[in-house]
C-alpha cells in the first residue's frame, strides 16, 4: 500500500468519524473567541485537497488579537485536530528576535552596527575570500574590509550558510560555531552581494553573549520573552510543550498528498539542553506569543507601556540594507516588502507587520512544502482573509 493512499484512507477514516460525532474540522471550527470561522474558512479547501495538513493563524492590531483560529489537523494519523495553542518550529522567525535582541545593545551604546565583528570577536581577524574555486583548487585573496555587525544582520557578509562541522543547526555550542565560520572563506567580498547565512546570525548571537556576559538564550528569555509575556518560545520545548508540537508534513512521492516528516535540521530529543542554541533557526514558539513579538514591532519597539527597542532601532532593522544594485531587499534580520516587514521559516510559518494596514499576521503550519499543486495559493489565501480585518482594529485613520 503506497503512503499517498495510507494518507487518503487514514483522512478519509478521520472525516467519517468527525461527521459522525459531529466534529468535523472546519464544520464544527470556532475561533478562539466563540466566533465562526472567518479565516479558517478559506483554508478549509486546502486541508480537504490534502494540500495541507493543519494551520492555526491569527490576526492582531497593535492592542489587540482581533482572530485566532485553528483549522485541520496537528496529527493526521493520530486524528488529533489543530488547536490554537499548537507548538511550531519557527526555524528561520528565529532571526528577527535575534536581531532585535542585539539591536538592544546598539540602543545601548555597547555595539555599533558599523563595528567589525573582530572587535567582538578576533577570531575573526584576517579573513579570506574565495575568489576562484573547483574541485581541484581554491585561490583565496584577502578581504577588502573586515566584516561588520550590520553585513551579519543583511546577510552581506559574504559568510556562507553554515560551516562544514554543521550537519544540523544544533550541534555546538555558538562559542564554537563562530571559530568554525571565521575559518571558513568569505563567498564574495563584504558588503557586495546578498546571501542568506545562518551563520551570519549566529554570530551575532554570539556577539550578544560576549557583549552582555551572559549566555544567549539567557539574555533572549530575560530581555525579550519574558517581559513580553512569550512563554511558549524557546530552543528547547519541555515534555509538556512537545504534546503540544503539531507534526511536520512534506509532499508524498507522487506530490497528489502528504505524509508525515521529521525536522530533519535539529537533533533529537528536543527537550535536550545539551543541543547547542541557533539564533538562526532554532526557536518554537506559538501563534500568540509570536503575535505579542510583532505588536511590538508595530508599535514602533513599546508594548503595554515598556520599550524593548527604540524607534530609531526598528526603522534601521525594517529598511532596505541590501545594496542598491542588489535586487534582494533585506533589512536587519527582517525581510521588507513595500510597507510590510517579518520574516517566513523553513516549515512555511510567516510573520508579518504590515504598517500601511497596521494589522500583524500570523501564520503557522509544520510544512515542508505542500501537497498537491495548490501549495502557492495557501498563505495568499490567508493573506487575503486577514486583510478583511484591517476596519476592525487596523488600517490607517
């Protein structure tokens, strides 16, 4: 029996009992404030083309959750429907708190985006570039300038995505990681192209620690996520939070459905501490407290009466950085679109701040890519339907 039909008979199996009992995802859905689907509703098309397996999404102003809804399943096999509290792996959302996090200590005054990353760091020192390379040689020539705090931020560095002794994202310690990238040779000059590093970020998550004098995931829980009210967002999801951790889907052989899959760029168990923390990619959190992050940021840096970042800090993180001459528009750890800014993660999750509107989005699903060929079309359809929200607490007055 082949998985695309496993799928199909487990989802077909699931859909029967649901209507017996009455519980049918999307049927029987309600909001998290007991109203009817609004959101959800243009999402349920895609669960029943077993493009997608589950979603909880959630629209906010800068006071307030106007919706949050689940639609789906967390767990196809085990019949197990989305909640609106489900734990995600955020992978690459985990860059803007990192670069907001360091923008605290430029705010500061104890780094300077215009810094080498050697002041920080002198392992960094005398840096190489890579210049010509194949098979059979590599020619390196120096670097015209040592990388600085804000090409790490843009992904300008010239640093590559990862270094040789990184399988996985969690294997060392950051102390360890940066001598492994500092020993790697630059891919382009700094500051002239646009290529996206998690090593870059991790390393400045390293600076935050050397900086600060404490470890990083210490500075983030007691600068960040714990004065925020974020206490679903972590590196390492405990035994409770993991039977909240929806279950992470890719596209079957034949790309007609979904079967299950694994997130193959962290080590197991999760809730081991001894897995090295990724400022760049290695953050669960959970569609509210990922909300809270993003009032933040819409708020210019304030919420609820205390300043995180300054508004100086959010406009540098929240405009283009990247070259003129380069079409990528990046910021500091923050994608920036029009009047829009968040970032998306490896497993499709997407934040989103959109100012011109003045609503945050948010979209969280465990998806390496989607079933079927209506994948393109599911967070537009979101989108769309978050946009409906913009009268109620949004938009420009």
């Amino acid at each position: 029996m082949t998985a695309a039909r496993t799928y199909r008979e487990t989802l077909f199996q699931l859909t029967l009992a649901a209507l017996l009992l009455g519980v049918l995802p999307g049927a029987g859905l309600r909001s998290a404030a007991g109203e009817p689907p609004r959101v959800a509703s243009a999402l349920q098309p895609f669960v029943d083309s077993h493009a997608l397996a589950g979603a909880v999404t959630l629209v906010a102003s800068k006071d307030k959750v106007l919706d949050v809804e689940a639609v789906g399943w967390a767990d196809v096999a085990a019949g197990k429907p989305m909640q609106t509290d489900a734990l995600f792996w955020i992978a690459s959302e985990s860059k803007p708190l990192t670069a907001t996090a360091l923008m605290m200590l430029v705010d500061e005054g104890k780094v300077s985006l215009a810094d080498p990353v050697e002041k920080y760091l002198p392992e960094f020192k005398g840096q190489m570039v890579a210049v010509e390379q194949d098979s059979e040689h590599l020619l390196l020539r120096k670097a015209a300038r040592p990388i600085t705090v804000r090409d790490i931020l843009s992904h300008t560095s010239g640093l590559p995505f990862g270094s040789r002794v990184e399988p996985k994202i969690d294997q060392h310690p950051l102390s360890e990681a940066v001598i492994s990238y500092a020993l790697s040779p630059l891919n382009s000059q700094p500051g002239t192209r646009y290529q996206y590093s998690n090593a870059g970020i991790n390393t400045a998550g390293r600076i935050i620690e050397v900086v600060s004098g404490i470890p990083y995931e210490v500075f983030m829980e007691q600068r960040l996520f714990k004065p925020l009210g974020m206490k679903d967002t972590t590196l390492w999801p405990t035994r409770s939070q993991l039977k909240r951790l929806a279950k992470s889907y890719k596209p079957n052989a034949s790309k007609t459905g979904l079967e299950e899959t694994d997130i193959t760029q962290l080590t197991r168990p999760l809730d081991n501490r001894k897995r090295g923390p990724s400022p760049a990619g290695g953050y669960f959190s959970t569609a509210r407290d990922m909300a809270r992050f993003g009032q933040m940021l819409l708020n210019g840096g304030a919420l609820d009466g205390k300043r995180y970042v300054s508004i100086g800090a959010i406009r540098e993180m929240t405009r283009k950085q990247t070259a003129d001459a380069l079409k990528d528009n990046y910021g500091l750890g923050f994608s920036v679109r029009g009047f829009s800014f968040g970032h998306g993660g490896a497993q499709s999750t997407d934040l989103n701040i959109d100012t011109q509107r003045q609503l945050v989005t948010v979209f969280m699903v465990q998806h390496a890519g989607y079933g079927g060929t209506e994948g393109a079309k599911i967070l537009p359809a979101f989108m769309s339907a978050a946009e409906a929200f913009t009268h109620e607490g949004g938009g420009n007055k």
